[in-house]
C-alpha cells in the first residue's frame, strides 16, 4: 500500500479556497468526513487488520462470548509504540471470487483440500443462522447475510446451472436451496420493515448496497412461489432422511426453519380480509409445529456446545473461514471507524430466531385473532410494548402491516363501528354517532385513533416524538371538534343537563383519549431517564399526578353516566316485563271448550335481561385501579422528595445560562398545543410543590401514607388479575410486584429518614432498576 496524502497535499495548495475541488451536491458532510480520514488505519473501512488472514483463530467473527479479533480503542493507548505499530498493518479485503473453481469454497465432494461433506454443509448452514440473526438485529447486509461467498450473483448462478443440468449431488442441492431462502428471507425482512416504516438506525439498517437479492437468476428460481420452493425442499430432506445422523438432523431442521421462517412472512404480508382467521389459525398450528422441531435443533447444539456456546473444531472454522469473510464488502461502508459486529454464536443465534418465530404466534397471531373490540387491541398493544424483552423489528413491523389492511382494522373490523363501540361504551349515547353529523365525526376520528394503536408498534423513544410531532396537533383540534357535535346533538334532540349545563359525552371521551397521551408522554420521559436528577424527577411526577388526577376525573364522570345509564334502560325492561306479562294473564281468560283442558303453557316473554357486568368493563375498572395506583404512588414520590429538600438531603440546582423556570417550560411546551387539559406553568408548580409551612414529620407521614395506601391497592390489583384474561388485563403481575417493591423500599427509607436526627450528612439516589417508571429514593 503506497501513501498518496503528501501527493494530495501538494496538488491542493494551488486550489483556491473560493472555488471547491468537489462541488457535487451529492458530496454530502459525511464524504467530506470520510475523505479527511482517508489513508489513516483506524478509519480507513477499505483495509482490514492482517492478522485477520495470518490467524486462522479469528475465523471466530468476533463472536459474542468470545474474544475480539481487534485490539479495542481504549486500550491502544496502553500499547507500546511498536505494538500498535505491529496492531496497525493492514491489508486490503479479499477480492471477490468470480467463479466456485477460483475460490476455496467447499464444493467439489472429491475435493481433497475442502471437500463439501455432510460436517461442512452442517457448518456452513449454522453461520447462515448467525448471519439471519445479525441482520435482524441491526446490522447492514454488507457485514451479515453478504458476508456468506455463496449469497453472491456469480456463485449463486453456477450453483443454479449445475441444479439445472441436475449436475447436483444432494450436498450441492442444499447448499444452492439455503443460500436461496436466505436471500429471499432477507429480501423478504427488508421489504416488510420499509413498508411498516416504523425503524430507528438500531433497529434495523435498510440499506441494500445494490446487492440482488436473487433477482438476476432463471425467473424459475428468483420469482418461484412458496410452494414451489416448498416442494424443492421437500425433495431435498426426503434424500437427506435416508441417512440419520445427527448432522444430518440439525441439516433438516436448519433448512425446514429457512422454509418455514419465510412461509410466515409471505403469509402475513399477502392475506385478505376473507381468511384472516383461516390463515391465522393455520399458521399458529404451523408455529406451533415447528417450533417443536426447532427447540430440539437448539437442544442438540446446546449438547454439542461449550459453556461459552462455541461447538466449532479447527477444521470447521477452515471451512467458515472459505466460505464466509466479514470484510469482503468492506469498501462499501466508506472511510468510517472499522466497526466490530458482533455475531452471535450458533447457539444464541438460533434461540434468538426461534423465539421471534414463537413471537409470531404470542403477539401477532394473538392480537388478529382476539382484538374484537378498540379496547382489547390498545391493551395487547400496549402490553407488547411495555414487555421487558422488547420485540424484534420484524415483529412490529409485521403488526403494522397487519394493523390495516382492506379497508379494515385487522382485516376484520370496521375501525369507525369499533369506535363507536368504544365511544358507547364510555357514556357517549348510540344516538350522537348514528346522526349524519356523528358519522363525519367518526370518520374524522379513525385517522387519529389509528395512531394511537401504532404508537404501542414503535421504539419507546419514538413514541415520544411522535406524540410531539404528530398526535398533539390533530387532538388539540378535535377537542373542539368534538365540543361542536355535543352542541349539534343537544340541540337536535332538545337535551341539556341540570341548570342549563352542557352534556359532553363526545368531549369527555376525547379528553380522555388526549390525557392518555400526554401522561404517557411523560411516563415516557421518566423511563428514558430524560428527567435527570431529583428535581427534575420532582417536576415530572408532580406533572404527571396532575394528567393522571384529569383522567380518572373524566372516567369517574363516564362511568356515573354509563351506571345512570344502565339503571334507566334496567327500570324500562322492568316496566315492560311487567306490561307484557300482565298482558298474558288478561289472554289467558275467558270461555274454555268443552271437554278439553287449556293445556298450553304461556309463552315466554321475549326480553332479555341486561348483562350489567362484562369484561370490557372488568378490564376498565382494573385500568382504573391501576390509574389510581400510579397517581397516589406519584403524590407520595413528589412529598418524599419534598421532605428530603426540607431536610437539606438534596438542593435544587442553580445555573448560570439558564433558569429553573426556563427549564419547566421546555419540558412541557409541546402540550401547549392542547386546550385541555391546561398547560400548567412554573408558578403552579411553585405553589404546588411548596410545603415549607408544612411540618416535618408530617409530610413525611403524609408521603408514608401515599405508599402504604398504593400497597393496598395494589393487593386488591393483584387479587383481581386472575379473574381477566390475558388480553383484557392492562397490567402484569411482574409489574405489580415491582410497584409493590417500590413502595415498600420508600416506606422503609421513608422511615429511617423520620427517624434520623442528622439529616445533612445523608446524600438520596433515586433508583429506577425496580420499576422504569416510579423510583426507590434510597440513602
């Protein structure tokens, strides 16, 4: 490698500095970058640490578990100069292999070299595992799914030449059958994941690099369905059965998981509206199925494997080593820091696929086959998003797709005829949205509604800022919107409540739904630690008591309504029962015929009795329940926090370029767009937080209280969670036993802070490791 910066150096004095060398539009901040580290090892992408082809041990791809190829950055420094100069010799990739004949691949069974046996073929479909599983955990296709030689158009086409003219063995004939599902799976992924459009660059990297996807081959092979690639592999392990060996199995297992990963994903990317329940349920079985076959796959390699999950001797990592190079497409990454991407071993790598494909069913095929009502969709919704092992990109992505499709929320639902319902079942009457102008209402209500259930799809981060810039706007105007049709609806039927009051059913509900929003906004902020510090973390729970205060406000206001409700339509089915049965037994008099007796049983009446309780309404008051669990919880946090800066444990801060004050209102400026709730201001925060007239002890008994009351709640939660299925249940038990830690952590630190007669010396750290969102303040 020659040095041509003192070259480049000399030619660009002579260029003036009012005129560019490069002056493309398309020479963008990150080329010039790039271009200001070219020929500087660390940073050079187009070079690859020698090493790496000296020592055949690194054939480990900087597995996870295992050690790194490369020396890390921090310790460079501790290096010797001649260490680093030795650490820093760097070579150019590996160039492309144009033919099979040129390259070292395992192919040719009589090689003596590399010959392609049962072992390879077994080692070589495992990596392909480990490049699936990188891609799916963010990494670009030039540094997994490429990495594999056989993936590349040339060798892709001999491989299919020699099917063609049936020059296979059975070895070739899985070789050539994999290499194409994996391309097709991946194409199929990055498809799915645009489309959703829901990523964030650690999720997923949608960069293609131009690379074909199979598409160049014979159309048999690049455009074949599934059955028809179904079939091939059918025929393949029907050949591979007749010798059972354990390779052998984990062959079949691999191959069957490629087919069966991508039946999943061609199925929920291509149904219709008239066998969503058909094809769900087919394909939960399916799962079902496979699954079984895949955990024994795992339990085999776990057999085969060391405790660090590695089961590869020296001579299968030769044959990775031939067939697999993580740094053949290096050039296309440019001239950035030389990444290490990690790839997982076999065995981690395919208990991470295996619980996606699982997740298939636990989430996806659970929510379209039981989200019957709005309610029930927003609770497992919700509950996908909250879960601790947070899914994969490809599941939320598939959710969105399956989200909205035909016209129809989950390809069976009408989304305006679920709101209504939803909209009833929350006090607002069936007469507002069955007038012409509750129907435009309704279908100006799907589009924001809509965004509700596909906020629970995104990245906890994302949430928020979607919230900001997209849903604050569009409730903020059907607030009033929704004031205008509770005024067209009492005005159309003569209504008007006591003392000329206005009845805002249609207003409470989207109230309701407006609160939810921005006491999530903030609950999020809380779990994303953007409220650093105590008296941020003040600020916070003091401002989300007061969302939380608004919503059970207006739910209590809903459910009175729905009671009063139920109680006058109960009242006029009893008033006609009793109408209809006397007028049975008026009928039932009068002149009989002789000789015969009236033998005819009256008829039944016809009214059916009101079902006063339903699970819909199991799952709100538990929803309720929880609301006031994490309101009481948040009054206690903001007066423990108020009676640690009376006691002098913690100070508020002070700063020199800004203000406490300026600090509140860019915290909360994006719900100024929102009439209501009001925007609450620094002074009402002032006023709300100051108890320095109150006394010590009792603050500190009074934050005691807040904990030992959401305790209570709490065991009445959890003794109710058993009667809830699954989807209607808005909580966890995990969730609750965290919320139970944290209030008994408070109430125990709470008591020794009462208990301390010198208070300064104490130094509060707020904890979240409990719960993400409620924090254990301890000393």
């Amino acid at each position: 490698m020659q040095d041509i910066t003192e070259l480049i150096k000399d030619a660009a004095k002579s260029l003036p500095h009012d005129r560019s060398f490069i002056a493309e539009e398309s020479f963008s901040l990150y080329d010039s970058m790039s271009a200001l580290d070219l020929m500087e090892p660390r940073m050079d992408g187009c070079e690859v640490d020698i090493t790496y082809y000296q020592n055949r041990q690194a054939i480990t791809r900087s597995r996870k578990n295992n050690q790194f190829m490369y020396t890390e950055q921090d310790k460079i420094k501790e290096m010797s100069d001649s260490q680093l100069k030795l650490n820093l010799q760097t070579v150019p990739p590996r160039p492309m292999p144009r033919h099979i004949a040129e390259s070292s691949l395992p192919w040719d069974p009589n090689d003596d070299n590399n010959s392609l046996n049962i072992k390879s073929v077994n080692v070589i479909l495992l990596e392909m595992l480990v490049c699936l599983d990188g891609y799916l955990a963010g990494d670009s296709l030039a540094e997994t799914i490429y990495t594999c030689i056989y993936t590349h158009e040339s060798i892709l086409q001999e491989m299919a030449d020699a099917h063609d003219q049936e020059k296979c063995t059975t070895l070739q004939k899985v070789l050539f059958v994999s290499t194409l599902l994996l391309l097709k799976l991946s194409h199929m992924i990055r498809i799915i994941v645009q489309r959703a459009d829901i990523y964030e660059e650690e999720d997923f990297t949608l960069n293609s690099y131009n690379f074909p996807f199979a598409k160049r081959l014979d159309p048999k092979y690049a455009d074949a369905t599934l059955e028809e690639l179904s079939n091939m592999v059918n025929q393949i392990l029907q050949e591979l059965k007749q010798d059972s060996t354990q390779d052998v199995d984990i062959i079949c297992a691999s191959l069957a998981f490629f087919l069966n990963f991508l039946e999943a994903c061609v199925v929920l990317t291509s149904r219709t509206k008239d066998n969503v329940v058909e094809q769900t349920t087919a394909l939960q079985d399916s799962i079902r199925t496979n699954a079984v076959a895949m955990n024994h796959l795992v339990e085999k390699i776990t057999s085969m494997s060391s405790e660090k999950g590695i089961l590869y001797t020296a001579n299968d990592e030769k044959i990775i080593f031939s067939a697999f190079d993580p740094y053949i497409h290096r050039h296309l990454l440019g001239n950035t820091p030389v990444r290490k991407v990690v790839l997982s071993t076999p065995l981690y790598a395919l208990k991470n696929l295996l619980s996606i494909y699982m997740d298939i069913d636990a989430s996806l095929c659970t929510l379209l086959l039981q989200g019957d009502s709005f309610a029930r969709i927003k609770t497992i919704l919700s509950n996908l998003s909250k879960r601790p092992q947070k899914l994969n990109i490809l599941l939320r992505s598939l959710i969105v797709v399956n989200l909205y499709f035909d016209d129809l929320l989950l390809g069976r639902h009408s989304l305006a005829l679920l709101i209504a319902k939803d909209m009833q079942q929350k006090a607002v009457p069936k007469s507002v949205t069955s007038t012409e102008f509750g129907q435009h209402f309704l279908e100006r209500l799907c589009k924001p509604m809509y965004d509700i259930l596909k906020l629970f799809t995104m990245n906890r981060n994302r949430q928020r800022g979607y919230i900001d810039i997209v849903m604050l706007k569009d409730w903020s105007k059907l607030l009033q919107e929704a004031a205008t049709v509770d005024v067209l609806f009492q005005r159309e039927f003569g209504l008007g409540g006591q003392g000329n009051r206005a009845m805002l059913y249609v207003s409470n509900f989207i109230l309701s739904n407006s609160s939810f929003l921005l006491e999530h906004h903030v609950g999020l902020g809380v779990e994303l630690g953007l409220f650093h510090g105590a008296y941020h973390a003040l600020t916070a729970f003091w401002y989300r008591d007061f969302l939380i205060s608004t919503r059970l406000n207006v739910l209590t206001n809903m459910k009175e309504q729905v009671k009063a409700r139920r109680q006058m339509e109960e009242q006029i089915r009893q008033e006609e029962l009793a109408k209809e049965q006397k007028q049975l037994k008026n009928s039932g008099g009068g002149k009989k015929k002789k000789g015969k007796k009236n033998t005819k049983k009256p008829a039944s009446v016809g009214i059916q009795p009101i079902e006063l309780k339903t699970p819909t309404d199991d799952r709100e008051d538990m929803e309720y329940l929880l609301l006031t669990v994490k309101r009481t919880l948040c009054r206690g946090i903001v007066r423990y926090l108020a009676a640690l800066y009376q006691a002098k444990v913690l100070t508020k801060p002070c700063y020199r370029f800004t203000s406490q004050e300026i600090c509140f209102r860019k915290r909360f400026e994006a719900f100024g767009q929102m009439r209501q709730p009001p925007l609450l201001t620094f002074e009402d925060f002032s006023k709300g937080t100051d108890f320095e007239s109150v006394p010590s002890a009792t603050l500190i008994s009074s934050a005691a209280d807040c904990f030992n009351s959401t305790k209570k709640l709490l065991d009445e939660l959890s003794t109710r969670f058993d009667k809830l299925e699954e989807t209607y249940r808005c909580v966890d038990r995990d969730e609750i036993k965290s919320l139970q830690k944290v209030c008994i952590a408070n109430s125990i630190y709470l008591s020794k802070l009462g208990s301390s007669k010198d208070t300064q010396d104490l130094k509060a750290n707020l904890d979240y490791s409990s719960h993400k969102e409620f924090c254990i303040i301890s000393f």
